[in-house]
C-alpha cells in the first residue's frame, strides 16, 4: 500500500520535517512533501528504502553519494552491497 502521506513511524523518523524527507533546495527544515516516509515499525532501524519508503531511499542514496560507493558518477553504478552494508553499520 503507498500513502501519500507519512506514517506514525515515518514521523519518528523525521521528526524535524513532519515524517517527510528534508527539502535540501531550501535552508533549514523544511518538508520534501513529494517524499513522505511510508516506513512501519518492522522496517530496519537505518531503512535504506528496501520497504519502498522514497524518503529513505533518498537518504540511502545521498548517504551512498557522499560516502564514495557511486563507481562511476556519470553511470549512476553503486556499489550497493557494500554501501548497504556501511550504511546499517551506521556508516
């Protein structure tokens, strides 16, 4: 089921910007309202969207671009096991 808004978890999740992913074009925090958190409290504690959460999905992937696991920036190939593996880590 996709909600169109957050989920009570998803409002755990991120709390500084009302369940949804932060809108970085914008100083401070404010909403991405195109990405709310759809997460349930079974998902991982560091969701990397695995559940088709698009608001950890993005965070996965800015975790991912700035931690180095893009093999080639231009391609858009991710190491994803290993970015995977840090990022539950904590990273």
């Amino acid at each position: 089921m996709i909600y169109p808004f957050p989920t009570p978890e998803g409002l755990r999740r991120y709390p500084e910007t009302q369940g949804y992913f932060p809108d970085r074009s914008q100083e401070g925090a404010h909403p991405d309202l195109d990405l709310p958190c759809t997460c349930t409290v079974e998902c991982e504690a560091r969701c990397a969207g695995d559940c088709g959460c698009e608001a950890c999905t993005m965070q996965f992937h800015e975790f991912a671009d700035h931690a180095g696991y893009f093999h080639h920036p231009d391609d858009g190939q991710m190491d994803v096991e290993a970015a995977n593996e840090a990022y539950r880590k904590g990273g």
